[in-house]
C-alpha cells in the first residue's frame, strides 16, 4: 500500500548513531529503559529493538538492571561507559 505512493513520500533511514542518542537521551531523563519504551521510542518491532538493546550492552553503555531474564519486565541502566552529560564552561 505505501510502496503505491512511490517517490510522493520520502524516507529516511535512521542510524545507530540516532538510535544511541535517543536511548542514551531517555535513559538520563527517566534513569532505565526496557523493551517497550525502545520500540515505542524509536518506532521497531521486537527484534530490532532487542538488537540496539543488546549492542549498547555489549559495549557497555547499559547494564541490565533487574532480575528478569526476558521480555518486558527487563531494565536496563547506565553502564560503565554510558556517556557523560557534557557541560559548558562559563564565560565570566
């Protein structure tokens, strides 16, 4: 159906970079993230979701934060290399 609209509409593939700072951005405001809030957020299906999840813990920017092992019940928090919020020096 929407391959019928042809070139009338545009698309923009994200990247993993857009995909990080969003995640990265969430989680600073509400201090952990599941699943859900990943696939709602960034608009994926599951295993796509699972896929960003995972790759952010494995280079430990997450860390798995509850005792769940699947699905929406599992956390995840900053991890030793979650980025640091950047603050400017003031001019005086």
């Amino acid at each position: 159906m929407v391959s019928a609209l042809g070139p009338a509409i545009s698309y923009r593939r994200r990247t993993t970079d857009e995909y990080n700072r969003k995640i990265i951005e969430l989680v600073r405001e509400v201090g952990h993230i599941n699943a859900r809030m990943v696939k709602i957020a960034l608009d994926l299906d599951t295993v796509p979701a699972s896929r960003v999840l995972g790759d952010l813990v494995a280079r430990k920017i997450l860390v798995k934060t509850s005792e769940a092992q699947r699905g929406p019940a599992v956390t995840y928090g900053p991890g030793e290399k979650f980025p640091q919020k950047r603050t400017r020096a003031r001019r005086g």
